[in-house]
C-alpha cells in the first residue's frame, strides 16, 4: 500500500510535521510504502481557482503523489482552535478524486492539552471531498510533545513518552487494518 502523509506546518522543525515522520517510521516498519509531504519544504501556491496554476512544479507534485496514494494521514498543527491555513490551502487544491473512498487519518500537535478542534475540522472536510475517516484520530499536546520537539535525542526520558508512543503506533496499526480493507475491496471492484 502507499500511503501519503501530508504535514500543514509553516514551521521548520514543526512537532506536527515531526509526527508525521514518526508515522512514515512506523508505516514502513509494517511494510508498506509510506512518503511524507512537506507544505513547509514543499509550499502550493495560495489557492486561486481564477488563476491557472496547474504549472506550479510544487503543486503538481501534491496531486501525483495525492492521486497515487492508497490511503492519506494528514497532519496539522492547532492554531486558534483549527487547523493551520498551509494545510487549509493545500486540501483547497484538491479535489474529490483525490480523497473518495480512501482512508484518511487525522493527527494533530497543539500547544495546549490536545488539538480536538483541528481534528474535528479535519474529518468534515474528509467528508466533504468522500475520504473515508478512520474511527480514531492521534492528537499530542503539552509534554506529549517533547517526544516530537527538535531537540528530543531519543535518550531523555519524560512521564508518558513510552505511553505516546505506544498509542501513536497503536491508531497507526488500526489504521493501516482499514486501508488494508478498503484498497482491497476498491482494487477487486475495479475502482
């Protein structure tokens, strides 16, 4: 299976975007072909729909990689109770032939305790483009963060970092279960 994450950060070094890559971590350790999208290294012009911008080299590479995808996590961090205005312009860019009838997952960092709103917002708009939410979403906040900051070397230890992980690698698991499902069926009945 290929499996596309799309990190919504504006921020080098963003812990939502580090999130991202811990899932590529974990997605290939299950062996399946995973990639992630970086809107910070990768920026898509603000979406235009007056304006023809489909020679935009940044853009074009999202739609292939979109469109080749079996299954989406998409990756934010919170900002003011949503999701942030990189990710919002990238998802505008895109269409129902990218996201309909595939799994999407939901993960989110936020300063505060954890980014429920962002989440929420997320799986309306997966609804709306006929993406497939999964029944869990991941959502780090406050020391659950430490793990993703750029400063983590892997040798500090905090209360709960085992915790994270353990719950992250176990919605990935859950995850991967259902895009498994759904690409199979959609493979079998020609879609």
């Amino acid at each position: 299976m290929k499996i596309i994450i799309l990190a919504g950060s504006n921020r080098k070094n963003a812990t939502s975007t580090r999130l991202g890559e811990y899932a590529v971590e974990v997605i290939r350790s299950q062996g399946h072909e995973a990639s992630l999208f970086d809107l910070y290294q990768t920026p898509v012009p603000f979406y235009a729909p007056d304006e023809k911008q489909a020679d935009d080299h940044n853009l074009a590479e999202l739609n292939s990689r979109m469109l080749a995808a079996d299954a989406i996590i998409l990756s934010t961090p919170e900002y003011h109770g949503s999701i942030s205005g990189v990710l919002k312009n990238a998802l505008d860019h895109l269409s129902q032939a990218h996201f309909s009838g595939k799994p999407v997952l939901s993960i989110s960092s936020a300063g505060g305790a954890v980014g429920v709103s962002s989440l929420l917002q997320l799986q309306a708009i997966v609804r709306n483009l006929h993406g497939i939410n999964a029944q869990e979403w991941i959502s780090i906040g406050g020391a659950q963060r430490r793990r993703f900051e750029a400063t983590f070397d892997g040798y500090e230890e905090y209360e709960g970092s085992q915790d994270i992980e353990d719950r992250i690698q176990r919605v990935i698991g859950s995850f991967l279960n259902l895009a498994q499902t759904l690409t199979s069926a959609r493979k079998s009945s020609g879609s």
